[in-house]
C-alpha cells in the first residue's frame, strides 16, 4: 500500500471516530506529501484532536464509574427496586420509597438550608432516624453524590456520619463557620441593619457548629478565641499580659 493511501485511510479512520472533523479531511489528504512543514502541522493537530477526544471519553467513563457505583450501593442499601418489581422498599415497617419524594431537593449552594429542612420535615413527618440516611441520599448530586460513594456501607447508614462527611466536603465546618464569622465585612449596597442579621448569623451558625448553647460553652469558646487571636499575649509573665503596662491581669 503506497504512503498516500495510508494517509487517506488513517485519516478517514479518524473522521469517523469525531477524532478529526470531516471538513478538513480533503485538505488534509491532499497536502503534498512532500512538504515537510505541512505535515508537521498536521500531525501535531491530529495529535492534539486525538489526546482531546480520549480526555472526554475519560471523563466520561469516570462519571459513568461514579454513577454506576451510587446505583450499587443504593441497591445494596435496598433503597431502590430491582430488576424483580414484586421486591418492595418497607424496612422494618416503614416504606421508605413512599417518603422519598417528599425528601427536599438538594442544593450544592446552600448544603446547611438543605440539612436543616431535611431534619424538620423529618421531624415533623416522624420518619424514623435510623432510615435518614437512606431517604437523604436519594436526593444527592455532584460532590456530595461523590462523597456518599465513598463511605463504606456501615457509614453510608449512619445519618451523623453522612452529614459530617459532606459538611466537611464543602466546608462547612466549625472553623469555617469562625472564619466567615470574623472575615465578614459590610458591603456597600448594604444598610447596617442587614449587616448586623449577618454578622449575627455567622456568628450563630459558629456557635451550633460547636455545641456552644449555655454561658459555661460560650466563656470557653471565647477564652480559646482570645488564646487563638493573640497568643503573644500570654506568653510568659506568670499570666499576667505582656502589653499591659499596669502589670494587672486583663
């Protein structure tokens, strides 16, 4: 087979795996064989056309292995039906596939708003704890799908442990909530009343994140802050503050 026609084969190979569009096959088959630059340049779009297409099929399979993976474990967890329709979703009396819709949707912009309507809803419908974790997970996507795969089947069923694990995920933990709470500033478009509702918000969503609902908790956290902040402070001087002039305990 000569080289032209190897060329034309290769490159119809390509058009038809969407490697190379259609469009420049013709200009490419008929660059003169002899023009060393032009078929450099080709080569080099061919290549990059080729690492591009298996980047995408990639990502594709990765998502697909994601996906396939979140469907294994919700099967394991008897949360959806399998192939055999008569196989029903009552765990120890309670029929979790009637709930699930009520489950609220998901919102990877607002993942606390989302756990504390769950928590509500499951209150007030009276669902039972130990299935929340099943209910919950109906209704995850992107990053928190990608962390309820991870856990292993003991944690997967364990609601704390569940929200613990996706909180962490989009950081949404207590030394976040601090640094939300001490970075906020004022911004121009707002009144100082709107302000102060979110500096106090922050201040709260702290506060809950570490258990802090009685004086004794608050005094605790406040002391750690202040070791936090400024721990020259009390370096040395038999607890007295080294700035301070007086020499008397702050």
């Amino acid at each position: 087979m000569r080289k032209d026609e190897i060329k034309r084969y290769v490159l119809e190979y390509l058009v038809d795996e969407s490697i190379l569009p259609s469009t420049g096959l013709e200009t490419a088959i008929t660059v003169p064989t002899d023009n060393t630059f032009e078929l450099k340049r080709l080569e080099m779009e061919m290549n990059k056309e080729i690492r591009l297409k298996e980047m995408e099929r990639e990502r594709e399979r990765e998502k697909e292995a994601r996906e396939h993976e979140f469907r294994l474990k919700q099967l394991e967890l008897g949360v959806i039906k399998a192939s055999d329709p008569k196989i029903g979703l009552d765990t120890g009396g309670f029929d979790v596939s009637k709930h699930i819709k009520f489950v609220p949707k998901f919102q990877e912009d607002n993942v606390e708003k989302f756990f504390n309507h769950f928590e509500k809803l499951g209150e007030q419908l009276k669902w039972p704890r130990d299935k929340w974790s099943i209910l919950i997970q109906s209704n995850f996507t992107g990053k928190a799908q990608e962390v309820y795969s991870a856990l292993s089947i003991e944690d997967s069923m364990d609601y704390d442990k569940v929200k613990k694990a996706i909180l962490q995920a989009y950081e949404l933990v207590p030394e976040a909530y601090r640094q939300k709470f001490r970075k906020y500033r004022k911004a121009d478009t707002q009144t100082y009343v709107e302000f102060a509702y979110q500096k106090e918000r922050h201040f709260d969503r702290w506060c809950a994140s570490k258990k802090v609902f009685t004086f004794d908790t608050l005094r605790q956290l406040m002391l750690v802050e202040e070791f936090k902040r400024r721990p020259k402070l009390f370096q040395g001087g038999g607890g007295v503050l080294q700035d301070d002039p007086s020499g008397t305990p702050d």
